[in-house]
C-alpha cells in the first residue's frame, strides 16, 4: 500500500449480501467489508427482504472496509444492486411494505393480463424484455389490483441502487441499468415509460430521477458519514443493476467481447451497438451507457448442479466430492453417455419464458452414474447458454472471445465445455466480485480517473488462464444441443 494510493468503492448489494471493496486505479481489491442479508419468504411466491436491512448491511460493510484503508484517500463510491427488487415508501422515507425481491413471483398471474393490455410486443419494443414475472412492472400492476392503496400511498418507489444512494446522499437517483430491470424504462429514449405508468395509473413523481452510468448524484452526508465511516462529502456516483455492472467488470462492453456469470443462476451476453430484440436475450442499458447488453438468463444454473447433489448425492459438501463428479465427468465425453438433462427446475426465461417449465433427465441406463447426471446438467446449462449466443450471432453480434466468472468458473471442466461448444477462447476473471469491480468503474469514471469506460475498463479489469477450444468436438455439442433443445418441447404438454 503506497502512502499517496487512492481508492473508489464498489459496493454490490445482492440478494444475499452486501458487498464493499476499495479498489486501486489497476483494479486491485485493497480492502474489503461484508455483511448478510436476510430472504423471507411468508408465502410459496413470496421472496421478501426489510429494506431497512439493506442500509444496515450496508453500513457494517463500509465501516468494516474503512476499517482498512484511509477514508481520505477514497476520491468516490458506486453501488451495484441486486436487479428486479423494489421497496415502496411512504411521505417520510419509510416501506409500506417489505421489498419485493426479483425471486418473488406472487404476480405470475397478472403477468398475461398486462401483456393483454398493453400488448406483448408493445411491452417488449418499450422495454426491451419478454413477458416474464421478474421485472417489477409485473408486481406494480399486481399491487394495483389486489392492494391500490399501497400504490396510492406509496411516495417512492425504489430499487436497491436508489434506496442506498438516498441513504447516503439525502436523495433518491437511479441510473439507466438500476431502471432498467423494473420494466418501466423505455430502454432506447432511457426515461420512464409514460404509457406503462399512465396505464398503471402511476405518477411520474413516484420514480427518481434517471441518470447516465457515471456521473454524479450526489455526495455523503455527515450522518450518512457518522454510520459508515465513510468521508462527509464523498462523492457519489451512479453505478446500477449487478449483471450489467459484471459485464463491465470482465470489460465486456466492446464488440466482441462475451461475458458468462456461472452463478447461482447463470446470465451472459454480449455488447450490441444497437437494442436488438428477441425471445432469447433480455435487451439492456449497457453499463457504460453507449449501446447494449443482449443478456440471456437461466434461474436454474448453478443452483440446479447444488440441487442434484443436496438431493441425490447426500449433499455438495462432501469431502472432494467436485474433484470426484468432475474427474468421473471428464472421462465421458460429449453427450454423458446418452443421458441428456432438461434444467428447468424453477421455470423457463429464454428462450420460452414458461412458467410452468420443469426439470427431467432422460437417457438413463444401468451404467448412469452421477457423473452421468453431473455432466449432463452441466451439458444442459451450457447449451442453453450457447443457443442464445448463436441467435446473437445470426443478427450479426460480434464474439470473438468469453469472459467468465462465479463460482461455476473455477471449474476446468465447465470453461473447457464453454469453449468447445461455443468455438470461442475462454478467459477467466481474476476478480470474484465482478459487480463490485464494475461498480467501482463507475466510481473511477466519474471521479476524472479516466477519460470514459473503455479506458477504465482496460485499466482495471483483471484475467486470468485462457482456455481455447477443441474444434474437433464443435460438430458432436452442435448435435447434442439439438437433442438437449428438443426434450423441453417434447415434454412440455406433459408438465402442463
């Protein structure tokens, strides 16, 4: 630690944590806090958090950081925030009601409903996503059926991003890629929707202000300063959505460049200069606010690999039980043996956005193992992800190359699957907290440490190994993904 270093703080409020890391001008994580967060679900569809919490974690986090480093010397903070989550306030800043998180899907019934409206095809071009019960307009027009009084009392209507940032500075912003995922946002004009909020009946005051990923919104105030350590004064700038502030994180906002986050539920995409639309992509605010994000979305990603090893391996927890599944994996080849796996454990986005999608193996003999099982899920996550790419490609989105990160990215074999299948070189990230980096990105940019993003981008994005495809198996995944594609259709009048 150099005497005259200077940080910018990234601070990702996901939906499990918060958390704050101080980042140096080449992107090295000099410090960092942490706190949990806690996930109530009252109800089956119900996924609900104390935003209160929030700023509480968030405090811990940055006192805990500070800690560390010299608060004098952080010249900006940005906060990446958990997407499709939402608090309503009433006229002195407090929730009506605890936050909706995008894991809540009490409005699954209303979501045809306001696709009827409005219209399904109006609702995409606005918004740039596909009828789907995640983005927050779904559980807007929930409220305003089944509890109006909520929307008529609520004063604001927040995410994450902008709930913070009012704790810190006195006031409420969003930026572009924090509106977005409500599905309010007119994503090409990068303002909120008139003709969605008139329909809902929502005023246009109830939302905060929009703006551009960078700049500046605002500054710590002493009492903000007095519960977190932090600098009265410090500025702060506007950061947005998690996956959008990966995506910056891997330095992923070029052409060509591809991210893949192997997470819990696993999101990728790519940078198009223009908002592109489909049913396999969720068209973006691009974190650096020029273009977009086409960005594919599976609920069911690592989190179906932790299932089937919690309910049918004993647990995932075992002693070198990855280093066994993986070396058992390895050693079967494209296909695990004929056994081919549908990974919709909780529903479908892309490319079907069904609901009521579910999971299945299929191909099972004698000889299934769990390696079977292990590879063929693995299999099956990475072809969902590959069939979104190669749409991307056919309305000519450049890749040429894959940045991964999450937990799934430690794993040789999965990059090794990703570049095969994909024909495409496979670049890990250093950082684990792709978010938190992104985030301070933002923070870097609007604190004059670079001329734009792409600048602080290439400064401060760290890689890692590269794998390169065998192209001699691209032709044995392109058949597998037609088989593994064709067991969601063959099955889904069954489910229903």
């Amino acid at each position: 630690m150099r005497p005259d270093e200077r940080y910018v703080i990234g601070m990702d409020s996901s939906t499990q944590s918060v958390k704050a890391v101080a980042w140096t001008a080449d992107g090295t994580p000099r410090a960092e806090g942490r706190a949990a967060h806690v996930i109530s679900t009252p109800h089956p569809l119900h996924a609900e958090q104390d935003a209160d919490d929030w700023w509480t974690a968030a405090c811990m986090a940055l006192s805990s950081l500070i800690r560390e480093i010299d608060p004098a010397r952080v010249d900006g903070i940005a906060i990446s925030n958990q997407r499709e989550t939402m608090v309503l306030l009433d006229k002195d800043r407090k929730p009506l009601a605890p936050a909706t998180l995008w894991l809540d899907r009490r409005a699954k019934d209303v979501v045809r409903t306001l696709a009827a409206e409005i219209g399904a095809e109006r609702l995409h071009a606005i918004t740039g996503k596909p009828i789907d019960v995640i983005p927050c307009v779904y559980r807007l027009r929930f409220f305003h059926e089944t509890q109006p009084d909520l929307l008529d009392n609520a004063a604001q209507i927040l995410s994450v991003h902008d709930f913070l940032t009012q704790k810190l500075t006195g006031e409420a912003q969003a930026s572009w890629t924090s509106g977005d995922p409500f599905g309010i946002l007119d994503i090409e004009k990068k303002v909120w929707s008139r003709e969605i909020l008139d329909h809902l009946g929502i005023p246009l005051e109830k939302l905060p202000p929009l703006n551009r990923p960078g700049s500046a919104i605002g500054r710590v105030t002493a009492e903000a300063a007095a519960a977190t350590g932090l600098r009265p004064g410090t500025p702060v700038f506007a950061g947005g959505g998690d996956g959008n502030c990966a995506g910056l994180g891997v330095n992923a906002i070029n052409p060509g460049a591809v991210y893949l986050n192997l997470g819990t539920a696993v999101v990728g995409g790519g940078w198009s200069e223009t908002p592109e639309l489909s049913r396999y992509w969720r068209t973006l605010a691009s974190p650096s606010g020029e273009g977009y994000l086409l960005e594919s979305c599976q609920r069911g990603g690592a989190y179906f690999v932790n299932w089937l090893l919690d309910t049918f391996a004993g647990s995932r927890n075992g002693a070198r039980i990855f280093e066994r599944l993986e070396a058992e994996a390895n050693s079967l080849g494209v296909g695990s043996g004929g056994v081919t796996v549908c990974s919709y454990l909780v529903g479908c986005m892309d490319p079907h956005w069904d609901e009521n999608a579910r999971a299945s193996f299929t191909g099972m003999g004698p000889e299934t193992g769990m390696g079977h099982l292990y590879r063929a899920s693995m299999e099956a996550i990475t072809l969902e992800f590959v069939r979104s790419l190669n749409e991307m490609r056919r309305r000519d989105v450049a890749a040429d190359r894959v940045f991964v990160i999450g937990g799934g990215a430690s794993s040789a074999l999965w990059r090794q699957m990703v570049a095969d299948s994909t024909g495409l070189p496979v670049i890990r990230s250093l950082s684990n907290e792709a978010s938190a980096l992104g985030a301070g990105m933002s923070a870097a940019v609007g604190a004059g440490w670079y001329s734009g993003f792409h600048a602080a981008a290439d400064a401060m994005s760290r890689l890692a190994e590269q794998v390169d495809p065998d192209l001699t198996k691209n032709h044995a995944w392109a058949e597998l993904s037609h088989r593994q594609a064709n067991v969601y259709l063959s099955l889904r009048k069954l489910n229903r």
